[in-house]
C-alpha cells in the first residue's frame, strides 16, 4: 500500500482523535525513517521521545525477537525472568525502590497517585499540586493532573483534590500546601508545555518544602527520563531524589511499558489486591526495555546525548540570531525547544517539506527530541534543515 492508500484507510475506521501529518511509514533505521512511496526522512521526533535508540536498534530488535520465540504473555498471577530482572534494575537504578509496572505515561501516573492516594489515607491527605502547563497524561486521574485547561474542555468534572500553580514557583506551592495536601507532582522539564526548563535549583526546593510538610515529591520522567537530558533520569541533574517517579515513553524502545517507582517505606502501602494490570510487565516490553538499558549504560549513548545535545542548542541560538524568529532555546541534552516569535507549525511544515520530522507544542514552541544516538553529521543534515526552514517562516510572518 502506498502512503494515501494507508491513509484513507486509517481514516475509514479511525476515531477522530489526532490531528495527523498525512504520512505512513513502513520501516526506520537508526536516526531514519521511510514511508510507504519510499521517501526517507530524518527523525526528530523519534515517536513523541520513544525510540530513543532509532529506529530497528540492533540490542532492543534481538531482545524482542528471542523473548517472543520464548514467551508473549502470562499475566501477574505469575513471574517471568524479563520483568523480575527488570523490577530489580529499576529499584537498583532508582535507590531501593518498588516497581509496578504499567503500559503507558498515563498509567504509570495513575499507579503514583494511587500510591500517594493510600499512603496519606490514615492522615486525612489527599489533594495534589501540579503545575499549570504540565502533561500527565489522558485518563482521568492523569489528566486532572494536566495543566492544561484545552485538555479538560468538555471532560469536567475532573477528579477532585488537584490544585495548579505557576511552574518553577517554588513560594506558590508553599503558599498552596495545607493539611490536606498529600503530594507535590512535577515534570523535570516541562515537555508537552513547551520544554519549558525550571531554575537549576527548583527541584531542590520543592524537596525541602515537601519533606518539611511531610507530603511526597512526585516527579513525572515520562518523556525527560531514560537518558533524553543526558542523565538516565532528569532529576539526577539536581542532587536529590523524589519519593515516586514514573517512566514511559523511551523506557520500552519502542514497545509499550510504563513504570512506576516508589521509595520502599511508601510503596509498602499497596498491598496484594490494590492495584494491578493485565498486560503490565509483559515479558517482551520487559525484555527490550532491559535492551534499552543495557544500551544506555554500556554503549556511551547519554554521554552522546549530553554532547549533541548540547551542539544541537548551541548551533540553534546562533541562527536564531540570523533568523531573527527565535526567542530562546531551551532544554538539556537531546530535549530541546525553539521559543519562536510565531507559530511553530509553519517551521515544521517547511521542515516536512526536505524531509526532516520535527515538532510543533505549546503553539510557538518547535521541539526536537531526536535519537539519543544521533551523530554529529546527522545534527548538522537536520540544523540546515532547520536555518532554510525558520527563514522561510521568518520572511513570511513578516509578509503576513
Ligand atoms: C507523554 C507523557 C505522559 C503520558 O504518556 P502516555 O504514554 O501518552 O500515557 C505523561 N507525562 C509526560 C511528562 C509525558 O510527556
């Protein structure tokens, strides 16, 4: 099938929900994809900041093929090798921690919250304080979280017991927190909300302020985690460490898997029975987000991140200097975003146009979150891409 035969297709049966770019791809390697007339294109994007590795990475294609020749699924009423190996390399990456494994961002928040839900229920704690701009996901609980009020529209009412304030205001959450506040739930870098990169010091702050109400740190490193910022997880940039935190997105490299992971004092509250899912630590997810680790850890791949990134943001403040449609570059390691001075969607539309899958979110913000492995002749192809492209949007903001 070719790519409008794919796409009529898709859309023949389809729920409305996504605004979609009329593309469909048949097969990727490494930092490229190609679609189904066989145009190839560069990935930035890498799926919404999951397949961190690229495309077809050699360690998480073997993981997956030998697990599925052994072994798709049993359910939680029973183990598997890949997800007690994984359980164990989750709590040993964290620091003691417990581990409930979930298949997306949203529900391996849901699991947080229900954690923080039980562990305040004998004190009488239960209200969250989120941040206005954050993305927590889709489902009811996750989505309350969500700062975003174009997210709520139509769905009210929200789960009761969360309260939003500005982000990387630290004297708001304490001015918010009251005896019933129960946790304090952040992402390290605001992602969907346009890369939106906190003082150094706030995570910090956030920690003094919740150990001295006795309340939980949440930090959601669904999309900043598994080694995007250049560290396996955003909050190891900042030197402490939250109560609960949550993976998704890049931690299966590609397979759906969620996690969850709760310092072992407060996750002993769920007990047998209080939580769970059917599909949650299937053995092939497990299997290659063990894959995913092991790359991360042994084949330099956050080391990279941190040095292309960090060119990646370099390279971009300086033609934003010649564009002119550049504010402000923001981000860390191979999370970046392009504050422009217009609408980010003419900028990936131009990029679409030579090839070149980039972002557009919080209207004006364009945001890269190529391959993890990306190499240096990869990040130029892309940032000349990018120069020709903010031009072009440039010259026409001005003529519009
Ligand atoms: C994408 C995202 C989620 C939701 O993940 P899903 O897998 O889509 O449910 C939650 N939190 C953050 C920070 C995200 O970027």
């Amino acid at each position: 099938m070719n790519n409008a035969e794919i796409i009529d297709l898709a859309h023949s049966g389809l729920l409305n929900t996504y605004g979609c770019t009329p593309l469909a791809f048949v097969r990727g390697n490494g930092a490229y994809l190609y679609d189904a007339d066989g145009i190839r294109y560069l990935d930035f994007f890498c799926g919404l900041a999951v397949t961190s590795l690229g495309h077809g990475h050699p360690r998480v294609v073997r993981a997956i093929r030998d697990q599925a020749e052994k072994l798709t699924h049993v359910s939680n009423v029973f183990h598997t090798e890949p997800m007690a190996r994984l359980a164990s390399r989750l709590s040993r990456l964290f620091g003691d921690g417990r581990v409930f494994f979930a298949n997306s961002g949203a529900e391996a928040n849901e699991a947080a919250i229900k954690v923080a839900r039980r562990w305040g229920h004998g004190s009488g704690r239960f209200e969250f304080i989120s941040t206005l701009g954050s993305f927590h996901g889709r489902t009811f609980g996750s989505l309350s979280a969500t700062g975003q009020e174009k997210y709520h529209q139509g769905f009210q009412p929200l789960v009761p017991g969360f309260k939003m304030v500005d982000f990387d205001d630290v004297a708001a959450v304490e001015r918010t927190i009251n005896k019933q506040t129960v946790a304090v739930m952040v992402e390290p870098i605001q992602g969907e909300g346009g890369v939106v990169t906190p003082h150094l010091d706030y995570l910090a702050r956030l920690r003094d302020l919740c150990d001295r109400a006795g309340i939980l740190l949440i930090v959601d490193e669904v999309q900043v985690g598994m080694g995007r910022s250049g560290k396996m997880f955003g909050y190891q940039h900042t030197g402490i460490k939250p109560d609960i935190i949550t993976l998704a997105k890049a931690l299966g490299g590609g397979v759906p898997i969620g996690a969850m992971v709760a310092k072992s004092e407060i996750a002993s509250v769920m007990t047998p029975g209080t939580h769970g899912s059917t599909f949650g630590g299937n053995p092939i997810a497990c299997a290659a987000a063990l894959a995913v680790i092991d790359a991360l850890e042994q084949d330099g791949v956050m080391e990279n991140a941190a040095e292309i990134g960090g060119y990646l943001i370099d390279r971009l403040r300086e033609i934003g200097k010649t564009t002119g449609n550049v504010r402000e570059v923001r981000g860390k390691g191979m999370i970046i975003g392009a504050a422009l001075t217009h609408p980010a969607k003419p900028v990936v539309e131009e990029c679409l146009k030579e090839h070149l899958l980039v972002n557009g979110t919080a209207d004006t913000v364009l945001r890269l979150l190529p391959p993890l492995n990306l190499t240096r002749e990869e990040a130029d192809a892309g940032l000349a891409i990018i120069e020709r492209a903010l031009r072009t949007a440039a010259a026409a903001a001005k003529g519009a």
